[in-house]
C-alpha cells in the first residue's frame, strides 16, 4: 500500500510518499480501505521528533481516517453493529496517513449519515479529544460558560458548536478580527482578538466580573496565570496542549479561595476501553446533531496524500480554520 512516511525528523519536506506491507486486522479490530485522514497538530510534533508514537502503534502518522471496512473480526463488528463494506470513521493511536489502516471496533464510529468520507475525515481526534475534555474532564453544563483557546483550530470549532449545542456560553480567542468573525459565525456568543486585548480582562469583564466557569487551553505557559484569574469561582481549567511552554507560574492562592480545578490530558496513550467509552457517548450524544446538520465539520483545505508536505506546512502557518484532510 501507499503511505505517508516521516523520512527524517524535521520540516514538512520529510513527508514522502512510499511503500509500506498491507496491515492485517487482529482480534477486535477493522481494516479499512482509507478515503481521507485528517490533519492534526499532534502529527506535526510527531514529524518533528516531539511526540514519540506510543508502543505497538504505527510509525506512520495520522490519527483519523475515514473509508470502508474491507476486513476483519466478523465477531466483534457484529457486536458494534458493523458489516463488511460499511462506512466509518475512527480514531487510530498511528497509521493514518495511508491507503490502508487498522483500527480498532470500539474506535470506529459510522460516518453520519449525508456526510462525505472527507467530512468524516474530520470527526474522530477533535471530536474525541472535546467530548473527553470539556464534557467529561470539565464537567460542562447547560447555562456555563466555557472559554476556548484558539477558537478557529479544528478543536475550536468543534468545541464551538459542541459547547453551544449543549446550552453553555462560548467566548473564544483567535489572532486576527477575521477569524474572530469566523468564530462567531460558528455560533461563539464572544470572541476575542488576542493580539489588542487582553482574554483574561475581556472574560470577566464579558461575565459581569464573574468570570468563566471552564476553560478549553491548548497553550499553557503564561497563560495559565491569567486563566487562573479569570474563572469563576469553583471553575475548571483544562489543560490539551502546551504551544506556549511546559512551565507556568500562577497564583496558589486564588486556586484555593475560588477552589478552582487544574487538570488536562492526552488522548493518543489512553487505552481502548477509555476510547470505546468516548465512542458511545459521541454516538449517542453528538452523532444525532451532525445528522441533523445542526452542528457540522468544517472542513478548510483538501490535500491529496500525496502533497502532506503542503498541509503540514498550512497547519503550521496557522492561517486555516477548522480541519485540514488528506484524500486518497
């Protein structure tokens, strides 16, 4: 089969297409003939040798494909409500970025009905990693709010529409006023252009000094401090990424006083029955709105596989909003 290779560590030119052994389905597990992947900043740091591939995962980038099963364990797909020849979109710990690609049951997900295979492309990492963190991690209720960081990544705008479907208010950042323009068209009830404006003056103020009751960050860093003022009392700060640096330095004591909650995660290492679990509770919760069209994938640039190089180097450029999918 065709798949894409990190050929050294380094910038997007490392990524080249070759040649690899078709993959065998295991006990438990799909094959699946890949139609689009999608894109995600966790790719990028694998390609630059700052995110090792966790053990027994493939070396071959990529955490979410969407195609038709070709083969597998006939038991465990009956179980899942799956057949040979159906379409699906899954969460995969590697192996992504290829013509071909094993995935776990519990990690597959039926691709919405009226969707495209790149649509679907989009769905798993973000819509994975939000439901976990905002929903399960956060603890997020109807009549919250919720502050995004980085309101126009593929993230972003599934925690957008997530959030907002689930009756919270949503105020985001985003570095130019037209992407905050894109977030509010999205259904953001606030955004806020970082570079003019300070997020943690602008979250208070936008809760009449009460502050945000959860808060979505992929930056840490100095962040983390003005995060720490800018909740509400018994608020939750969550922790997905660290763009802006591993170190931080905030105020204990407001931590204690407003009895705030710091926590975080990643997704790529947890094992498949945390998966699967997050699996049904998408499949039941969110799958109904994306057929619905009342939320949807927001899909900003197409690449054929055999140009990774370029997505990469649009995602590092930071100028897309919402997913970048690969097609085969």
């Amino acid at each position: 089969m065709k798949a894409v290779e990190i050929t050294a560590y380094g910038g997007p030119e490392v990524l080249c297409l070759g040649e690899r052994p078709t993959p065998a389905a295991g006990a438990g597990e799909v094959l699946i003939r890949v139609k689009a992947s999608g894109i995600n900043r966790p790719d990028v740091l694998q390609r630059t040798g700052n995110y090792p591939v966790p053990p027994g995962a493939s070396d071959i980038p990529g955490l979410e494909v969407a195609g038709e099963i070709i083969s597998g364990d006939t038991v465990a797909m009956a179980a899942a409500g799956f057949k040979m020849g159906d379409r699906v979109c899954a969460l995969v710990a590697g192996g992504g970025y290829a013509e071909l690609c094993v995935a776990p049951v519990g990690q597959c997900l039926p691709v919405p009905a009226g969707l495209s295979d790149i649509e679907a492309a989009s769905l798993p990492e973000t819509f994975f990693t939000v439901w976990s963190n905002v929903f399960d991690r956060g603890r997020l209720q109807a009549g919250e709010s919720l502050l995004i960081q980085g309101g126009t990544s593929g993230i972003g705008v599934t925690a957008i529409q997530l959030a907002k479907a689930m009756g919270a208010t949503v105020i985001v950042t985003a570095g130019s006023d037209e992407k905050c323009a894109a977030c509010l068209a999205l259904g953001a009830d606030h955004a806020v252009n970082y570079k003019n404006r300070d997020f943690s003056e602008a979250a208070r103020s936008l809760t009449g000094g009460q502050g945000v009751n959860v808060i979505l960050d992929m930056v840490a860093g100095n962040y983390v401090a003005r995060e720490v003022e800018c909740l509400a009392e018994d608020g939750r700060l969550v922790i997905i990424a660290v763009q802006g640096g591993v170190k931080a330095e905030f105020n204990a004591g407001m931590v204690l006083r407003k009895r705030l909650s710091i926590t975080g995660s990643t997704l790529r290492p947890r094992p498949l029955t945390f998966k699967s679990a997050i699996a049904q509770a998408l499949r039941s919760n969110v799958w109904p709105l994306l057929e619905s069209r009342a939320i949807k994938p927001v899909i900003y640039k197409t690449f054929a596989a055999a140009d990774a190089a370029g997505a990469h180097a649009l995602m590092e450029s930071n100028q897309h909003v919402g997913k970048i999918v690969l097609t085969w």
